[in-house]
C-alpha cells in the first residue's frame, strides 16, 4: 500500500508544483522591463482589412491623432482574441512547421503534440468516469487513451530518429533534448501497455478514484509506472523548456506582436519613466557610466560629458 | 568549401584558418546569370593585421589584441557584456525578448528557410539564422545557469570562451541583416535576429567594438557633427541649393525649399546620405510637396536633417541619442509631425523602437513620426497632382524594405501609388510585402565596405535579391527594355546599385533601380520631360 500512497500524493503534489513553479515563472517573467517595440508583421489584431497581407494602423497618415482608448469588450474580441485564434491555431496545427520547415518534423512534432493534449484529455476524462461510473465515458476514454499513446509514441519515436539521423538537426540536438523525448515516449509506452493489461480500465478508475477521494487500491504495475512517469513528468515540465507553449503568451504578446504606441501618461509610459531611471553600467568609451538611462540619452558621451 | 561538416566547437578553434572558405560555386546559382564573379582570397596584408578566422571576410578594421593579457582582457569583457544582457535592469530594453529566446528555442530549425544569407550562400553551417544563437546560448548555459553549471555538456554547454570564439562570435554578428524572417516563421516566437543584434550590442555597449562605419563614422560623427555623412549644417544648405539647382535644370522649376520653417505642419527627414548619393530623391520631394502645397521644412540643425540611427542595430543608448534630438528639433521648429524620407531603417528607428525610449512629452502622441508612404499616397489620392501612368511605362518590380513592410506593417500605400501612377501592372517579388527577402543591405551592410566585407554582401547576402529581381523580370530580360526596381530605401538602393554593378544587371539586362518619389515626379502631367535617369544618361 506505500507505493499506493505514493502515487496519490505524487498526482496532488505534481499539480501543486507544477502550478507553483510555472506561475512564478510566468510571474517572473512578466514582472521583467517592458520592452522596446520590436513587432512584426503580421499582427493577427489589426484591422481586419489588413490583417491578411500584414499591413498596419501606420499605413495611414496622422495615426497617433487618430488613437482611441479600447473598451474591455474591443480588448478581448479585437484585441485578444484573434491573438488567441492565431496563437491556437499554431498549437493544434504547427502551420508554420508544415509551411517553413524541410527537415521532416511537422507530422512527428503534430502526433506528439497531439499525444500529450490527448493524454491529459484521457487524464481528466478517467477522473469523472471513476468517479460518475459512466459506461460511455469509460468507452470514450478507452478510444482516447489509445489514440493518445499511439499518437505520441510515433511522434516521440519519429523525433528521435529524425534528430539522430539529420545532419541538420542532430547538432542541436543536446543529450536533454533526446532524455525529453525519451521520457514522452516512455509514457506513451507504458501508457498504451496499461491498456492492453487493463483494457476496461477498471485499474485505471480505481486508481484515480483513490488519487481524488484519498483513498488507493492496488493497481495493475502498468497503470502505476504510466501515471508514475506522466506525475513525474508534470514536476519536471515547468523546469525545463517544455514549458513553452506558456512562454509562446510571451514572445507573441509581448514581443512580435506588440505594437502599441505610448500614450502620455498611461501606465506604460510611467513604467517606461521609471525604467529610464535605471543607472547604466555599461563601459565602453561613448558610455557615460554611472547616468541613468534618460540623462545618457541627453549626452553626446564626448569628453566634457564624462567630466 | 572546407567539406567537413563545421561543430560548435569549432568557433573555438586557436587556427587563423577560416572556419569556412567560401567558393564561388557553392553558392546558390543565380539563372539566367552564367560567369558569375569569382570570391577573390584575402590580402596577404590583412591576414597578418586582421582577424579573418570566421569566413575569410571582414568589415572590422580593428587590430586585432596580440598579448595574452589583451586577448583575456577581451574575454573577459565579452563576458561582463554577456552578464549585462542579462541583467534585467542593464538591458530593460530587450532583456525579456532575449531571455526568452535564449531559453525557449526548440531547435527544429524551421527559422533555417527563411533566411536569405543561409541560402545564398548555397546553405553553410555558419550562416544558418540557428548557429550564432546556438553558440552564444551554450556560452550562456555554460557560465549562467545552473543546469549548464552542473550538467555541462548534458545540456549543451560544451562550448569554450577564448578570443577565438569571442571574435568569430563578434563577425558572425555582423553575417546576419537583422530582417528578421526567421522570426517571422518561428512557431515558438524566437528571434535569433535579436541574439544577433544583442551580440553586436554587447561588443558596443561594453567593449566600444562596431564597424567603423556604424559606430565612429555613424553614430558618434552623427551626434558630434550633425550628420553620419560627415555633412554639417553649412553644408546642409549648400546640399539644398544644389537641389534647388536639379529642380530648375531638369524642371524649369524655381522652387525655394523650406529649411528651419517654424511652425511648418511637417519637418522632412532624409537619410543625408541621398543629398549626396541620390540628390534627385531629397529634390523629387521637394516637388511633390510643393505641388501639393503642403507646410513643410527641412531642418539645418546638427543630427536635424540626417534620419538615419544605425543605432538601431548595435547599441540601445545611441539609439535614444538619436531620436532624442530628433524629436527635440522637431518640438523646437514647433512642426506638427515629423515624416521621414524614403529610408527604412529610420522609419523602424524614430516611429516603431525609439517609442519607448523616451519620456511621455516626446512619444508619438506628443510629436507624431510617420513614414512618408501613406503621405505619398495621400497626395496621389487628393488630386492635387496630376499624374500621366504612360510616361512609366517600362517593366517595374518593387523591393520592399524589410523595415518598412516585415517591421511596420506598411505594405499597400506604396503599392497603390504604383497602381496610380505607372502603365504596366507591378511585377511583385516572390515573395513580397511583409514576407520579402532583405536586400542583403539591411542592419547596417549597406554602407559596411572596409577590407573585403563588400565582396561577402554582393555575393552572398544581395543573393537572394538578386535571383528575386531576375525572376521578377523574367519574360523581359532583354537588354533594350529598361526595366525599374523601385526601392524606398537609401540603404536598400545603396545595395542594389552595388550588386547591380557586381552582377553586370544593367549591361547584361537593362535592370536599373530608384526610389519611389523620383518615379512619382517622373509622371508629372505638368513637367516637360522624364526626370528618372537611367544609368546610361548618368
């Protein structure tokens, strides 16, 4: 019964670490500088007349004069949501691997990608069939897990074969890179193994019924490696670069797609007003070291500066 | 080529060996073009002064540090610089982006495509948008981090810091045009333009390290002499009467051009690299606003009257710098906006990046900066001028400037301006508009000619571009059909009016290239003849 124990604690506890540690990542690095504006085009929240071929509000002449405040509404549905379709759209279909990438990884990268939502859909779908006992979320959850262990064992194994044999991926292909994918693959494995042990998932509900309820029972050892591995794996995730698809918010949002202008007074203009204030410490010749970062920008950095 | 496939390791190789030799023949073909020009080896006295490990190019016209102690000292400095970029506070301006993309990259290489320098040169290892982000991320890993501290090479952090590396990292910096394609088409968002560019800002920015053309006789001569030119005030308005001059001679035109007009409704920026290289640009604006009856000036002021911020590719307080005073003399002159000229890297510049490096009196809100595009076609579309499309009737293609179109989102003014004012449809580019290929110029190249580093852009990073323009013109390619590649850009002009000139484009094709103003006067109902020159008539 310890290792059953074990395994209930590992579920809570991976989803507490993984929510604590990925947040304070996300927190960390949304507390970061704002940034310069660096966009690029196209940025799927322009207008939707010029979304298609990339164009911008500066196709227009007195653009800055002709700047509104958004509403929380225009926000969300012009703003944030065709970020969200474009953003949505790349996670479920990887269109610009498909589009830009030779080296043969768009259908391994979909499958595994695919295998991993799938697997966490199978994860939840266990949760309420042992708790509810419902015959046709069983059966569901059946086809689910299957497809997902499937699907992700190809693309785990079609990965690692690809990186091992291109010339042009094998070199940036770090021993972390492969132990990631063997790792996925592992769970895949041992996942679509649990089925075929377990194939009404009688071991599986049991588990996740104890895993809820606080209460394990003994299970097949193929249930338990999968769903040691998978818990495992959620720990390890928001430490490592895995954690990706959240930072992707980032980059996107915040940085190619971020073309807002400042408006005087706003809250990025103070945040800017305060980064100016930062002490620059940079020392080559044309630096006035020492001058923050507003009053550099008021100096030539020629000798009588540096007096 | 040296045939064995290049490691990351190697960039700390102690030979002077080139980590690659470039020949002729790898790189990618350029049909119809045949007795294409020969890569020629550098000089035996560069090789003894200079450091050419990388690729057997250069621009850096740097000694290079002979004592051990010299070599360390640079080490050491590239790794303070390294720590400085790090440092949220030391670079507020990209730190995040940086961070980001240094973590985050997956390494499927999908980015490797989109770059035109990869491609042009036949696909070598170095220039692979991947390769230089990869180097520095596992220095990075390797002196930064912990997992890099403890696992080492598990993680990728293998790669050792000497002179070597740090100066080979230092060229390959400048092998790549910051024109970010390869962000574009990055599923992740990671933008190995950026560690590009952070790399050359750290060597800036810690060790006062840049080509000579960009930092010393770019940014410094600009704030300290008005101009990146070498152009001071006096001869800012000796500039203006030699185009006062062009306008009546090819015009019959007196036209005064307005300079320190206060309360103009726009101050004009040119890149004062056309007063000198392409009068007839600065002087068709002239006309058009003229005609237009528009309120505007030209300033006199030192910094006033030159737009361009090389900056913007290497160092984050020059850049403010620059904008500063931009901005600065325009609230003097008390104009309502500034506009700059046909120039892309200064559109970037003053209206999208310097945004956010200055306080809330001098953003765009307060004092307007805006790209001259949208102003063109206004005037095209208000009627003030009437255009004749039959006097542009020769084939046309467009180079956008990544800057303008990848970088601004500024893709259909110019186009529909072209629709207005010539005979023949546009011959777009594939690609074109936001996904064009750079014009092998950009971040700075355009104007990078020391040693034999314009050999490297003629024939590797002005590639792409070239092969663009042949198959743009393809069905007309007779010599005795002339044939314009319009190019809002000075930098991007300067580049094409060099590989023209490499590639024998307008003997063996008649291909000829100008900005867009030039093509707009050029129609002019009320004008008496062309005002384009083409390279014949020159």
């Amino acid at each position: 019964m310890t290792l059953q124990w074990f395994l209930v604690a590992l579920a809570w506890a991976s989803v507490v670490i993984f929510l604590v540690v990925a947040i304070r990542r996300v927190v960390k690095i949304n507390a970061m500088p704002m940034g310069l504006r660096w966009e690029v085009y196209p940025v799927p929240h322009e207008a939707p007349e010029k979304r298609d071929y990339g164009g911008s509000y500066m196709e227009d002449t007195d653009w800055a004069k002709k700047h509104k405040a958004r509403s929380f509404k225009e926000e969300l549905v012009e703003f944030l949501l065709p970020e969200a379709i474009e953003i949505g759209t790349e996670i479920l279909t990887m269109k610009k691997v498909r589009a830009n990438n030779r080296y043969g990884i768009w259908i391994f990268s979909v499958f595994l990608h695919w295998g991993i939502y799938l697997f966490v859909g199978w994860t939840l779908l266990l949760i309420i069939a042992s708790l509810t006992g419902s015959a046709v979320l069983t059966s569901i959850s059946i086809v689910v897990g299957a497809i997902a262990c499937v699907l992700g064992m190809i693309g785990a194994v079609g990965l690692i074969v690809r990186r091992a044999t291109s010339p042009d991926l094998g070199p940036y292909t770090a021993p972390v890179d492969y132990f990631n994918l063997i790792f996925l693959g592992a769970i895949f494995l041992f996942g679509l193994l649990s089925l075929l042990i377990d194939p009404a998932l009688v071991g599986h509900r049991a588990y996740f019924k104890g895993v809820v309820l606080f209460a394990p029972s003994a299970v097949p050892w193929a249930v338990s490696l999968t769903f040691l591995l998978f818990w495992a794996f959620v720990i390890y995730m928001p430490f490592s670069k895995l954690l990706h698809y959240v930072i992707k918010y980032f980059l996107y949002h915040q940085g190619l797609w971020d073309d807002g202008f400042t408006v005087k007074g706003s809250a990025a203009d103070r945040r800017i007003v305060e980064q100016l204030g930062y002490s620059v410490k940079w020392q080559a010749p044309h630096m006035v070291s020492g001058k923050t970062w507003l009053e550099e920008a008021q100096t030539t950095a020629t000798e009588g500066d540096k007096k | 080529m040296t045939g064995k496939p290049i490691r990351f390791k190697d960039i700390a190789r102690l030979s002077d060996e080139p980590l690659v030799s470039l020949d002729a023949d790898d790189l990618m073909p350029l049909p119809p073009l045949t007795d294409l020009p020969e890569l020629k080896a550098p000089r035996a006295r560069w090789l003894e002064n200079y450091d050419l490990s990388l690729d057997g190019f250069s621009d850096l016209d740097i000694p290079m540090p002979k004592t051990p102690e010299e070599k360390e000292r640079l080490v050491q400095g590239f790794l303070t610089g390294l720590e400085k970029l790090l440092d949220p506070e030391q670079n507020w301006t990209f730190a995040k982006l940086f961070r980001l993309s240094m973590d985050y990259c997956m390494r499927c290489q999908t980015c490797s495509e989109a770059c035109h320098v990869y491609l042009g040169s036949g696909r070598q290892e170095i220039y692979r948008p991947t390769y230089r982000s990869e180097i520095l991320r596992r220095i990075y890993q390797r002196h930064f981090t912990p997992a890099g501290k403890l696992l080492g090479p598990l993680v990728g952090a293998d790669v050792e810091v000497n002179f070597k590396t740090v100066w080979r990292l230092l060229e390959l910096s400048y092998r790549c045009n910051i024109c970010r394609r390869c962000a574009q088409v990055c599923p992740e968002g990671i933008d190995n333009a950026l560690i590009a560019r952070e790399i050359r800002k750290l060597f800036s920015q810690e060790l006062g390290i840049a080509p000579a053309e960009l930092l010393k006789k770019g940014t410094r001569q600009q704030l300290t002499s008005g101009s990146s030119t070498g152009m001071n005030p006096l001869a800012l308005k000796n500039s203006v009467e030699f185009l006062e001059e062009i306008i009546e001679e090819k015009t019959g035109r007196k036209i005064t051009i307005p300079v320190d007009k206060k309360g103009a409704d726009i101050l004009l920026i040119h890149n004062a690299g056309e007063f000198l290289s392409w009068p007839e640009n600065p002087a068709a604006f002239a006309i058009l606003l003229d005609a237009a009856g528009i309120n505007w000036t030209l300033s006199s002021e030192m910094v006033g009257y030159d737009a361009v911020n090389y900056a913007v590719w290497f160092d984050d307080v020059e850049l403010a710098r620059i904008a500063l005073r931009h901005i600065e003399i325009a609230r003097e002159l008390g104009v309502k906006k500034i506009v700059v000229g046909e120039c892309g890297h200064a559109h970037k510049a003053l209206c999208v990046v310097a945004d956010r490096v200055l306080p809330g009196e001098r953003t765009a809100m307060e004092m307007p900066r805006e790209s001259c595009l949208p102003l063109m076609w206004d005037i095209v579309k208000s009627g003030a001028i009437k255009f004749d499309p039959s006097r542009n009737d020769f084939p046309i293609t467009m180079h956008d400037s990544c800057n303008v179109v990848r970088l601004m989102g500024i893709v259909q003014p110019q186009r529909e301006i072209v629709k207005a004012i010539c005979a023949q449809p546009l011959r777009e580019m594939a690609p074109y508009g936001v996904h064009n290929y750079c014009c092998g110029g950009g971040s700075g190249f355009a104007i990078m000619d020391t040693l034999n580093f314009s050999e490297w852009r003629n024939s590797v990073s002005a590639r792409m571009k070239v092969s663009q323009i042949l198959g743009a013109f393809g069905d007309v390619l007779d010599p005795g059909i002339r044939k314009y590649v319009i190019a809002a850009c000075s930098n991007c002009k300067g580049t094409l009016r060099d590989a023209i000139n490499y590639f024998e484009l307008w003997d063996k094709h008649g291909i000829w290239y100008g900005g867009l103003a030039d093509l707009m006067v050029n129609a002019m109902v009320d004008l008496p003849g062309p005002y384009i020159e083409w390279n014949e008539e020159m």
